[in-house]
C-alpha cells in the first residue's frame, strides 16, 4: 500500500534527477507553474521525494505534471513499474487542483540499446507531444581521458582535433555577472540564428537567465559537483573572448551529483567547417569528469537512425561521442475528466502536427 503525505520543496534536493529537484520546482515557479512536493512511501517501506507541477492550460483544463519521476525503489520490470504509477496516480487525485484534466508523467524508467519501452496499460494514454525527450545518449566518463576519446567515432576525434588545430578556443564564462550578461545574449543570438536554421522554438532569453540564478554560474572546481551548477561555454576563433572575435558555437551544461547534462546548444552559420560544436562537447565532457561527475548525459536523439527524421543531423551527432543509447516510455497521462481530456489531446495534436510540419521544413543540422 502507497503513503503520499505534502513536503517541503526541500527534500527534492535528493532526487536523482535535476527535473525533480528542488531547484527546477523553484525555476519553474518563476514561469507560471505551481510547485508540489510529495514524501511517497512505497509498499518496500522505500521513503522517496515526488516533485508535482501543475498550471492552468485552458479554460476550466489544469495539467499536472510530474517530470522524470517517480522514482522507484523496484528493480527495472515493467509489469511492477506500470502498477506502482497507476497506484501513485490514484493517491495523487486528492492532492490535486479541483479542474485538474490529467496528469502527465515522464517515467524515468529505460531501456539500454535494445527495443523501446512498451507503453502503458489503461487507463494511461500516450501523451500527443513528449515534453522530456526520452531517448538519449550517456557517455560513461569514468574510464582515463584516451580511453572516452577512444570510445567516439574516429570521425568525431578527427573533428575534436581538427578544430584545435584550426584555432578554435573554447571558454567558459567565470562567474562574473557582467561576464555572464554578455555571454547570455551572445548565446542568445547564436540561439535564435540556430532556431531560424532548424525551424525549431526557443524561450525568451529571460527563462535562461533565470535558468542561471537558480543554479548559479561556473564549472565545478574541487572536484564535486554536490550542488547544480551551469556551464555556459562558448567557442571562439582567432582571437579571445575579450577580444573582437568571431564566436562560433556555445552550450549550456548542468553539473548536479555525479552527473553532466547538456541541455542547449547553439551555432553559428558562418566557419562551420571549423568544428566547434565537437570541440565544445569535449571540453565540458573533460571538465565534468574532473568536477566528480560520471555520466554525460547529451540529453535527446529521436528515437533510432532515421535518415528522413527531421533531426537526423542531432542523431549523428550525438551518438558518434560513443556512450549508451536510453530509451524512455515518453509522456503517459492519467486522465482525470476523461470528456475535457480527450477535447485538450485533439488540439495538442493538431499543434504537433503543425509544429512538425514546420520542422521538417527547416531541416536539421548539427
């Protein structure tokens, strides 16, 4: 039998993932979200944090969504897995909104290489859109520093290579506010140029500064990365930072526990035959396994290599760092009001598909 009790946002700081942390709970909050911490005691007797957002989508319709959780105390088997969010689901309801429509999870749980997770039983329903990319890749930083190079495609270390050679200079942003301020809206430029090249959707360059003063600037030094951390790292040629010089890609990354997480990349158009973006990954990979971190998530592929995928390029590119292909179930949602759901999962759809559409338009490039 589940417990749930309501917790202090507090004890989200143990949660394995930054999504469920409490310093994401808090970032959100700053965006329209209402933020939720549970203390869920499994039938193990296993005492876990549980991290609920929630905001009003549409008239009368409020979402809930649990990002990356539960975390479970069982071992990886799907049969149980399934059970356990279907219990969790029902104990949540008293604890909810009144219009809450649905509860949208992104199970943590994953496959390695092999076929994708199977989907949920009823009364779940794939959701229209993911909101967490569930497939991805996990470079293993605990081998020596040649032996991750020599995991890559050789390729990818011709490239990391080609680009030193070629005068690319990598620099992460100290943790000056001035620094920081200029090394956002140049990130931000590359961003928006990315968007217009891609046909993809970016955030206001308010969300990633708030991103920056829940997590704090700067890369991990003594070896630890207990508490979140952003990277901003950008790529430069032919002169510094401080210098007028041509920047030419950057990437933002989270150091949290014993894990790196890349979440936002940006490039230019111009000198992309100088391979800064493998550069860029490289030197965050190095300075991540010397803040104590394990892993280095590249956070999102489409889900296998598809030649005609509209993000064919990101596949390539992600996975020729060598490391572990995960694969996610995705977005489930548990209705609550199954007449107003099923009106909300038409229109979510329909935006998908035009979102989509638009996508395939702009192609994908690394």
């Amino acid at each position: 039998m589940l417990g749930i009790t309501n917790a202090d946002l507090a004890v989200c700081e143990k949660a394995d993932s930054f999504l469920q942390s409490a310093m994401w709970g808090r970032f959100k909050s700053r965006f329209g979200w209402r933020t939720t911490a549970f203390l869920v005691e499994w039938a193990t007797g296993d005492i876990r944090p549980l991290l609920l957002l929630s905001r009003n989508i549409a008239p009368g319709i409020c979402m809930a969504y649990v990002p990356w959780g539960p975390e479970l105390p069982l071992p990886p088997d799907q049969g149980l897995s399934n059970r356990a969010l279907a219990e969790l689901a029902r104990a949540l309801r008293p604890f909810l909104p009144r219009n809450t429509t649905f509860v949208r999870f992104d199970p943590p749980w994953f496959d390695q290489e092999g076929s994708l997770p199977q989907g949920l039983p009823l009364p779940f329903r794939r959701a229209a859109a993911d909101i967490q990319p569930p497939d991805t890749v996990i470079v293993d930083l605990t081998p020596q520093v040649q032996d991750i190079l020599a995991s890559m495609k050789p390729k990818w270390r011709y490239n990391i290579g080609l680009a030193e050679k070629r005068g690319v200079t990598v620099s992460p942003t100290p943790g000056e506010t001035q620094v920081l301020e200029r090394d956002l809206g140049i990130f931000y430029g590359l961003l928006a140029e990315t968007a217009e090249r891609d046909g993809i959707a970016i955030h206001s360059i308010e969300y990633y500064k708030a991103l920056f003063e829940e997590c704090g600037n700067g890369i991990p030094g003594d070896g630890t990365a207990t508490t979140p951390r952003l990277g901003l790292y950008t790529a430069w040629h032919e002169s510094s930072p401080s210098q007028e010089g041509d920047c030419l890609a950057a990437i933002v990354v989270l150091f949290r526990g014993e894990q790196a997480t890349y979440l936002y990349g940006a490039s230019s158009n111009a000198k992309r035959n100088l391979m800064a973006p493998y550069a860029l990954q490289w030197r965050a990979m190095l300075d991540a396994k010397a803040a104590g971190c394990s892993r280095y998530d590249l956070f999102g592929i489409p889900p296998n290599e598809d030649p005609g995928h509209p993000m064919a390029g990101l596949y390539r590119f992600k996975t020729g760092f060598g490391g572990s292909i995960l694969h996610r179930p995705g977005s489930w949602d548990y209705p609550c009001k199954p007449i107003l759901y099923a009106l909300f999962g038409k229109a979510e759809r329909l935006r998908k598909k035009l979102r989509d559409r638009h996508k395939s338009r702009g192609g994908a490039k690394t």
